[in-house]
C-alpha cells in the first residue's frame, strides 16, 4: 500500500468513527424496548430489563465500538500529524494520545457493562444489581468526558501553535474542550447530554480538513513514522 493511502486511511478513520457511532447509537435507541434513562429508578431498570434485548441494540452497541476502534486509529494519525510539525513541546502530542486512549478504554468498558445486563435481560435478573451496573456504566462513560476534553483541547492548542488545522478549527476545539470539560460538573443536565456530540462536529470537520489539505500528506511523508523505508 502506498504511503500516501496510508495517510488517507488516517485521516479517513475521524469521519469513520463518527458515523458509525451516531448509527450505531441510533440503532440501538430505535431497538430498545423502553427509551434509555440517566440514573434510572429501580423501576425504570426493571422495565429495561423485563424482556429479551432485541438484535437491534446488539448491532447498535458492536457498531459503537467499531467506532471507538476507528477513533483509537484516528487519534494515533493526529499524534503523527502533529509531531511532524511540532518540533518545542512534543511531549503535549503525547500527552494527547495518553488522553486518547484513556477516554477510548473508558467508553468501551462503559459499553461492556451494558453489553452484560444486556444480556441478562429477560432473564430474572436482580433489578438491585442491574441498577448499580448501569450507574457504573454512567459514571465510567462521564468520566469519558473529561479526558475527551484534554485530547481535544491538546491537538486544538497543537493546532493553534503550528497552524495545522486553521485558526478556526483551533479555536473551536479549545472552546468546545473547555465547556465539555464543565459539563462533567452537571452531567444529568440537557446542555452537557447534548454538548457530548459537539465534539464529534469538530473531529469530522478536522479529519474532512486533514484529508483535503495536501501538505499534511507530505508533512507525514517526509517525516520518519511513515518514512519510505517503513511502508511500501
């Protein structure tokens, strides 16, 4: 495969994550028996599960981490990206995949403790310990939240510095980490449930950017990751 395919597929990866999750998110809400609480009642979870999870929430969840793998991909590319023009304070490059790879453990294991009382759902499952599950599951994937803020605003403020997005995207980035980084504070609120899928905005609109400018492709070219003499 030729380097620059290599590249595309790097860049590619954001779009990627971000389409799967919101179809996969879709599915899975479409599918569900009875619409999915915050911090449920006993009563609430009771209902959620009475009866068998439908294969509709199954594909909806196996798409969304599909999407987390992708966004794993992506974040490493960004790391190349960004240490190929980051030659005074790579150690925030790394700082930012470090938050990447947290955030990315964070959702998934979020997404297997769904996936168990998913499965155990019809089964006469203790509503008590399902409750506490599920609340784990939320707290884990608001965590998510946090460490999502710093991989975000470490590549805007790399952004800001070298130029390697645009100004715009820089900006936005710091704006949109900062008040999701505050929305941690009141996670239960209408602002922060629908401030989680800003940033998806913002990582489509980057990796459309990354894919469009050519420079980037010769940037990570001509530096030693993705070297002639690594790939072929």
């Amino acid at each position: 495969m030729s380097q620059r395919l290599w590249v595309r597929i790097g860049a590619l990866s954001g779009v990627v994550y971000v389409v799967l999750l919101i179809a996969g998110f879709a599915i899975g809400v479409a599918s569900a028996p009875t619409p999915p609480s915050i911090f449920g009642t006993p009563e609430q979870v009771a209902n959620q599960t009475a009866a068998v999870t439908p294969m509709g929430v199954w594909i909806g969840l196996y798409l969304e981490v599909v999407a987390l793998l992708c966004f794993v991909v992506f974040a490493a590319f960004v790391r190349t990206l960004t240490q190929s023009v980051e030659h005074e304070a790579q150690w925030l490059d790394d700082a930012a995949f470090g938050a990447a790879l947290i955030f990315a453990s964070l959702q998934l294991l979020s997404m297997a403790i769904l996936g168990l009382v998913s499965y155990r759902a019809g089964t006469g499952a203790n509503v008590a310990t399902a409750t506490a599950l599920l609340d784990l599951r939320l707290g884990g994937y608001i965590l998510s939240w946090s460490v999502g803020a710093l991989w975000l605003g470490l590549v805007a403020a790399t952004a800001l510095r070298t130029g390697m997005l645009g100004r715009g995207l820089g900006v936005s980035g710091l704006l949109i980490a900062l008040v999701w980084l505050a929305s941690c504070i009141i996670p239960t609120s209408d602002v922060a449930q629908f401030w989680g899928f800003v940033p998806l905005v913002w990582t489509t609109a980057a990796s459309i950017n990354m894919l469009r400018r050519s420079t980037y492709r010769r940037e990570i070219t001509n530096s030693g990751v993705l070297s002639s003499g690594t790939l072929s």
